[in-house]
C-alpha cells in the first residue's frame, strides 16, 4: 500500500471527523466544552468510552504483546471489571452529589486548596505521559510507513497528528469528543473483526481451529499461578488491573468528564457497568489477533520490524497490514482502525487537560464572563504544543513495548491519587493540607526504589502492576501521619 493512499485514506477520514465537530460545536460556550451542557445519553457515552478506554495502543501495543506474555493481559482486564463496579458505586455518587466539573474539586472540598493542586499536578503529568505514550506510538507508525519514504522528519509527524486533533476539538470540547469517539469506534471494532477475518482465511481456519491449534497453544495462556515472585501471577495482576480501572478511569479527568456529561448517576453507573463487561470480551478479541499475527508472520517467514537495532513487536500490526501480502483491504481497515483508536483517546485527552489546567488551577468559572472563553481557548492550545514536545522526547528515551511502559508509567502517577481519593472516602480525618505535596512526592519515590531493589530485598519478588496499590498504600499511610488532633470536647 503505497505512502500516498495511506495519506490520502487518513484525510478522508478526518474530513468526516471535521463534519461532526462542524454540527456538535455550533453554539458551542465553556459549558458545552466542559461538560456536553449534561444532555448526553449513556449509551452513546459507553459506546464512545470503547475507544477511548482502548487506544492505539491496544490496537497494536497488545496484539504485539502476546509474543512475551501470551494471553496474561487477560487477567488484568478481569480485574478491571471489578475496578469498574467500584467506580460506578463509590465514586460516581460522590462527584454527582458535589456536582464538580474538575473531579479534583473533591479533593478542595474534603482537605483544601495544597489537596486539590496536588491531585490536579498528577492528573496533568499522568494524562500528558499517558496521552503522550498513545500519540507517539501512532505517530510512530505513520512515521515508518508513510514519512520515511519522503524523508519528512518525525518532528512534523507529531506536529500534524496534534494540530488534527486540534483543529476538531478547539469549539465543541467534550460534547464533540463523545460525538467523534463513538465514529471512531465503530471504525476501530470493524477494523479488528475484519482483520481476524481476512488471516483466517488467509490461513484456511476457521475460528475454532485456530483455538484448538497447536500454534495457539504456544501463545493463549491466560492464567499464571506457578510463581507468586513473577510479574504476571493471578493475583498481582488482578489486583494490579482493579486499581489500573479505578485510578486510571475512575480518578481521571479525562474518563471521568465523559461520564459526567450523563443526565443523572443511574445513567453514569450504566455507563460504567456495561463498558466493564465489553472490555472484557474487546481485549480477548484483541489478543486473539496478536496471536493469529505471530502465527501468520511464522508460516510465512515475515521478519518483525526492527527500528534503531531494537525489535519493534508493537510495529508487527502494521507490518503484516500494509507490507504482509494480505490485500489491500486489510490495509485501509488497518489504517482507519488505528487512526480511530489512536484519536479516540487523544481527542479527549486534550480536553480532559484543558478542563482541568482552566478549572484546577486558572479558576476560569470565577472570572470575567467576557474572557472565559478566550482563555480557555488560549489554554488548549498551549496543552497541544506540550503534547507535541513531550511525544519528540519519546522518540530518544523509550525503548520497551509502548502498553508495558504505559502501564508502569501509571503505577507510578496515579499511586498518590488513588491514596489520596481513599483516604479522603473511607475517613473522617483532617489533615495538614500544606504537607500533602510532600507526602505525594516521597510516595512516588520509595515506590520506585521499592520496585528497582524488590528483587534483593524481597528474595526474588518482582513488582507487577500491583506497585500502584502499594504507592497509593504509601500515600494513605503518609496522609495519616499529617492528620490533624482529633479535638474533643468537654
């Protein structure tokens, strides 16, 4: 599939991205942007959160994983399910009855101002990483099969990637990303059903003789329980993928503000619930086809792709699509599934931070009605040119498969927030507000030194996912050391 075309199919695609921001941002104020003025319907935001929960990452990231983990992911996203019922039931509640529009409004409400800030900071650095994560890998893929071959540098890769994003966010915010999300799905779903499809054939399968293959035997495990020291034991990945679930969605602004749009709780709870539950049955799908790729590239001798001396499995997806011999179709589904779920979550990355930066820190619903609206546009711009430079970065530093990188980078992030929310939820205690940012910071770094020494200290014990429950247990017990006297009166 020749660069051009692949262009040319991406341009398309955002043309008609373009006409839905066109309708969904008419009459568009900082009421729309931030919160859909509270009129979308749940089903259309679950649909949505499909592609936002998933990314380009999971649409190449963890088909590529399966060569080193085999199905194991399996037992992470089983425990996002039961992270999800605690989002729907504990958290949701909260932020409807206090009706905040940053979910870190919390944090003002229940400790004070160092709280909210404190909360809001890690939200940023965690949602600017983790965007920044998804965008490279994308930009990454565009820069290999399309703008190498005319020698574009892949500092305008990213730049264009952004700019795109930009340009069909900028008016209707949160409102349009629902919108566009739920497009963008449907594109994604359709890309990787159609996929599994054509490799079937291609392979002369069908789809329960690839269960019973013995080439899928080497690749399907899902469970581990042989050694608790390993990253991918049952429990720690299970443990690790609930509190994923609920730092990464149910304490981010950029899942939560879609969740907020929703009419009432009920609604929201739905919302949540039913995207537990297709998740579930989404990454299987996912993962099947990571390991219909290895078998494919196997039988037929396809080389995984090799970038600066490293092999690139996040880079086989693409390879087989557009270079593998599978026909041209399964490389415009290829190139419309990725840019769908690459956006998907991009889109609503650069409103949940621009959200938060206007609400967290500007205080912009306190101010002149007159100016509102210009700086938060003036905001969202700034967020673009910081996601631009912190995606070049990437390009030098990261070395490791983009979702085992994305994943730890969280566990380090998200650890204080989730202590902070839990100490906020299940106690009574008030605490010395200014010390809170002391407290966040230490968590992040014993938590750190904790997983590059666990092996010597802990005879052999090798930190998983369950490392950000451990920081936010470092972060709550931090919390009570600054509690305030309980005072008693007489």
């Amino acid at each position: 599939m020749k660069p051009i075309y692949i262009l040319a199919l991406i341009a398309s695609y955002f043309f008609l991205l373009l006409l839905v921001a066109y309708f969904t941002g008419k009459n568009s104020s900082n009421e729309t942007f931030f919160r859909a003025n509270k009129k979308s319907s749940w089903y259309v935001v679950a649909f949505s959160m499909i592609g936002a929960s998933l990314s380009g990452v999971t649409f190449i990231s963890v088909p590529g994983w399966v060569q080193s983990s085999q199905f194991s992911y399996m037992q992470i996203v089983i425990g996002y399910l039961f992270g999800y019922f605690v989002i729907a039931y504990v958290l949701i509640p909260i932020y409807y009855n206090l009706k905040v529009t940053s979910i870190y409004e919390f944090l003002k409400h229940r400790f004070g101002n160092s709280a909210h800030k404190t909360g809001a900071v890690i939200f940023f650095i965690s949602r600017v990483l983790g965007s920044a994560f998804r965008l490279f890998l994308v930009a990454s893929v565009l820069q290999y099969f399309i703008f190498d071959a005319w020698d574009v540098p892949f500092e305008f890769t990213v730049v264009l990637s952004i700019l795109l994003i930009w340009v069909y966010t900028f008016r209707g915010g949160i409102k349009t990303v629902i919108w566009t999300d739920a497009l963008q799905t449907i594109f994604m779903l359709f890309a990787l059903f159609a996929t599994i499809y054509i490799i079937l054939n291609k392979l002369n399968w069908s789809l329960s003789e690839l269960f019973t293959s013995s080439e899928f035997k080497n690749y399907g495990k899902i469970f581990f329980f042989d050694d608790f020291n390993n990253s991918k034991h049952f429990i720690k990945s299970f443990l690790g993928g609930m509190f994923i679930a609920i730092a990464m969605t149910g304490l981010d602004q950029d899942m939560m503000q879609r969740n907020l749009t929703c009419k009432n709780t009920k609604e929201s709870q739905w919302n949540v619930i039913s995207l537990g539950f297709v998740l579930i049955i989404v990454n299987f799908v996912f993962l099947t086809l990571g390991a219909l790729l290895f078998i494919y590239s196997e039988k037929f001798g396809i080389a995984i792709p090799v970038v600066d001396g490293v092999l690139k499995t996040d880079l086989l997806f693409p390879e087989l699509a557009i270079n593998g011999g599978l026909g041209i179709s399964i490389g415009i589904f290829f190139v419309l599934g990725l840019v769908a779920a690459a956006y998907s979550s991009a889109d609503g990355a650069l409103t949940a931070l621009t959200t938060s930066y206007c609400i967290d820190f500007l205080d912009i619903e306190n101010r002149e009605k007159s100016t509102q609206e210009s700086l938060r546009k003036k905001v969202h711009v700034g967020i673009s040119v910081l996601m631009m430079l912190v995606i070049i970065i990437f390009r030098y530093v990261l070395e490791e498969n983009v979702i085992s990188s994305l994943l730890l980078v969280a566990s380090y992030t998200y650890g204080p927030l989730l202590g902070l929310f839990a100490f906020g939820i299940f106690t009574k205690h008030r605490i010395k507000d200014k010390y809170v940012w002391i407290i966040a910071i230490a968590s992040v770094i014993l938590s750190y030194l904790l997983n590059a020494y666990s092996v010597k200290l802990f005879n052999g014990y090798s930190f998983g996912y369950e490392l950000l429950i451990v920081n936010g247990l470092l972060t709550y017990f931090g919390l009570y050391l600054i509690k305030k006297p309980t005072v008693i009166i007489t």
